[in-house]
C-alpha cells in the first residue's frame, strides 16, 4: 500500500500541472481555463531511488457550495481527509487571497499534515515569493515552477521527509484478469452517476448539467469475486457543437479510453431514443475493434408505451450492430446492473477467447460448401485455408485465390456463420483475406529453337488440313 499526496488549491494555481510533473506523465487534462479538472484523478509518483507514492489531483475549491463548484470542492475535500499529506499550492505570482485564507482554516480543521507550496515561481525571486506567505505561519515551503519542472527535486524531499513508511493507497495495477471497461456515450446520458452506483461512493461528480466530466477517470473496482477497471470519459458531442479548446481534449481523452479498455459500454438516453450523434459514439467503438455493449440509461422513467416506441428504435437504428447486446438499465436506482454485468462478461470472454488454427479451418470449409461464393465476371474466389491472427477484436486471415471477388454480402455472411460457430456475442469480428500468390506471374516463357520449329511445323499441318 502507498501513502497517498493529495494536491489541493484554488482554481487555476497549477495542480494538474503539478501532478503531471510529478507523475511523468499527461494523465491530468492540463489548460488555461480555470476549473478545467473537476474530478478526483490518482496517479503514482516513482522517483529514482526512492520508494514510490500515490499522487492525486483535484478540482479548484472555489469557495462555493452549490452546483459544480460545490461538488468539486467536496471532491477536494474528501482527498485531503484521506490523505497522509497535502500539498497546498498557491499563485506565487497573484500573491496570498481571500480564498487562500479559506482553504487554509479549512485544512488546518482536517489536522492533515500540510506542505506549502508556492507554484509560478519561475522568472521570480523565489524566496521573496515564499515570504509573501509568511502571514500563513506555515514554517516549510517549497517554490516550484510546475510547468518548468523547476523545484520538483526540492518538494520531493520536503515529500519525503513527511511521509509514512506504509499508507492506505493501492495503485491502479496491470493484473490480466481485470478487465478494462469504457462508459462512453453522449453529454448527460449518466455516465458518472452509473460509476458512481457500482461503486458505491460518490467517486465522480455526477450533475445535471451537460459536460460535467471532463477528463477519464479510471478506478479499479472488485464484483463478486472478479477485479475491474471502470473509466469514466467525458461525453462526446457533435464536432460542429465543440467550440472550447478544453472540450476537444476531453474528447482526445475519450478516443484513447476506448482504444485502451477491453469492454465499452455505450449509454443511450431512453427518453431521447438513439440519435445521430449516439450512432457516432458507436462509430468510434466499432472503429477502435473494442467488444461492445449498449446500455439504455433511465429505462425506469419510461410508460409502457414509451418503452415499446424505444425498442423499435433500437431495432431500426442499431441494425448495425445487432450482435452487441442491449441492457436496460437505471444508473440512479440501479436496476439492470447484473444483467448489466452479464452483458460485459460475455463480450470480455467472446473477444478474448482463442481459437485453434484447425478450428478456424474447419469453420472455413463449412461455410464455403454450405454457400459457394458467387460467380463474379467468370471467375470463382476458392478458400483454402484459414488462422486466428489476433484478439480483442478475433481477427481470421483467410488464405485463397480470386478473393479480390468476393463481395460485402459474402464477406458478412462469412462473419454472421462464425459468430453463431463459435457463440460469439458483443465483439465485432475481422477478417484478412490473402490472395495466394502465382510463383510463374510476370514471367515469360521463353521458347527453345527446337519448340519454336516444333510450333511452326503445327501451324504448317494446321494450314495444310484446312
């Protein structure tokens, strides 16, 4: 277990900055809008020679209770009081302010053990910029500079110094048995309020309000015995709705959790039915080969009648993907979790599973003499054999000739029989179809004299008959 460091300030004084610095990455969406990080966000600090430690960031408190701002202070809050030191960092820049002095009463309240720092110090004289927070009484301070990595060594050691041998944090491990699972979907469809249901705990700001989350969050979670990954990505909108600078890297980070989870599980609204712009988040699943699931959000507010309207829409518009399966569910009063649950763990086992080479073969010639391919301009494609050559998605390279021939509609009908041979649910399949080379194309035949005078004593007989 790792003592944790929890990053604590006003809006707009480096954290994310800092917590990037520290954990040599770019984990925390980093820009210039204040309150741009809104929730908790762990990572792990590992210099060399020393033992590592848990990091985490979070949202500017902003001295307000209510709506957002309120939530991310409590976000905030709920860090430092599990934290076995906080780091206060302040604007060496702006100087001292009235809501410094907040933050501080507040976390002298906690009793957590806290380390000034003044961040923005570069180009300034540092110690004049320490001095200028002398009033705080705080008898240690560090001056960084975060997005110059100046001061960093200096902190660490103040860090050091202060930390228990033992803490209370484990880390994000990369244990194979987890299994990584995306919640995608559009703004305000519930995908916090669905993470923060499973997990129990309000980990993730959960609001009205479209565009709430703004980075991916992942936390590891353990159900019924099995060990998950859960990340949280901000909603994707239509790119003609993007203005913010801060919203484009929101969606950058939600391309990159699909393409590193296992499972995405795209939300729809129920009441708002499966839009144009639904259909596009399932585009970036489908692009990135990731198993899928669709879970309807808000099903229990529905009538009868509404729910019966809903399942001919996602009938029609799903087409596409009729082999991901669709749950119904409630984030906010959690119902449809396990069938929920049921859903991921089909599609984990069905893009995971390996199959053998003669397996995959035998497959080949079922379907081949079931359904012949098609006579395309005079020529027939004839499959020969057939190998797995990849999972997550099952990827089949089929060997032959004449496969340029073969159409989208055999190419499907080739993907829907193995799915049904080998039960495979949730998980899009591709194929790689391999023309078999001819050893003798671009070479000449080049004749012998005695074959040339044989030709020519043909074409005399042939003459002579005629």
């Amino acid at each position: 277990m790792l003592p944790l460091v929890a990053l604590v300030g006003r809006p707009n004084v480096g954290k994310s900055t800092l917590f990037n610095a520290l954990t040599r990455s770019r984990d925390a969406l980093v820009h210039d809008e204040p309150g741009v990080t809104r929730d908790r966000h762990y990572g792990v600090c590992r210099p060399e020679g020393q033992r590592p430690f848990a990091v985490v960031d979070t949202g500017g408190i902003a001295g307000e209770d209510e709506g957002l701002a309120g939530a991310t202070a409590r976000q905030a809050r709920a860090a430092a009081e599990e934290a076995d030191l906080v780091l206060f960092l302040v604007d060496g820049r702006e100087g001292a302010s009235a809501l410094d002095d907040e933050i501080l009463a507040w976390l002298r309240k906690t009793a957590r053990p806290t380390l000034l720092v003044v961040n923005k110090t570069d180009g300034l004289d540092a110690r004049a910029a320490v001095n200028d927070f002398a009033r705080y009484g705080i008898r240690d301070a560090v001056a960084v500079s975060s997005a110059h990595r100046q001061g960093i060594d200096e902190l660490l050691a103040e860090v050091f110094a202060r930390l228990p041998e033992e803490g209370t944090t484990s880390e994000l491990d990369n244990d194979p048995s987890r299994v990584r699972v995306a919640f995608i979907g559009r703004p305000n469809v519930g995908k916090s309020t669905l993470v923060n249901r499973l997990l129990g705990e309000e980990r993730m700001i959960a609001s009205e309000v479209p565009g709430t989350t703004r980075d991916s969050v992942a936390v590891d979670m353990e159900r019924d015995g099995r060990l998950y990954r859960l990340v949280d990505t901000a909603g994707v909108r239509r790119k003609s709705k993007v203005e913010e600078a801060v919203e484009k890297f929101s969606i950058i980070k939600t391309l990159q959790a699909i393409e590193n989870c296992q499972v995405a599980v795209v939300m729809l609204d129920a009441g708002e039915g499966v839009t144009d712009q639904d259909a596009s988040v399932l585009g970036y699943a489908l692009d990135s080969g990731r198993a899928l699931v669709v879970a309807v959000n808000k099903w229990d507010g529905q009538t009868e009648y509404q729910r019966q309207q809903t399942e001919n829409l996602l009938m029609r518009k799903l087409a596409f993907v009729e082999w991901a399966e669709k749950v119904r569910i409630s984030a906010k009063h959690g119902s449809g979790l396990r069938e929920l649950f049921g859903a991921i763990h089909r599609a984990h086992a069905s893009a995971t599973t390996e199959i053998g080479t003669s397996e995959v073969t035998k497959a080949m010639e079922v379907a081949y003499e079931t359904n012949p391919p098609p006579v395309v301009r005079g020529h027939v494609a004839k499959l020969r054999f057939a190998h797995p050559a990849g999972l997550n998605p099952p990827t089949f390279v089929v060997h032959g000739t004449r496969l340029r021939t073969l159409g989208d509609t055999y190419k499907r009908y080739l993907e829907n029989f193995f799915r049904k041979r080998f039960k495979l649910v949730g998980t899009p399949i591709r194929f790689v179809f391999k023309d078999s080379s001819n050893p003798y194309e671009g070479k000449k035949n080049v004749l012998t004299e005695r074959q040339v005078a044989k030709k020519k004593r043909l074409i005399r007989h042939v003459k002579r008959g005629k």
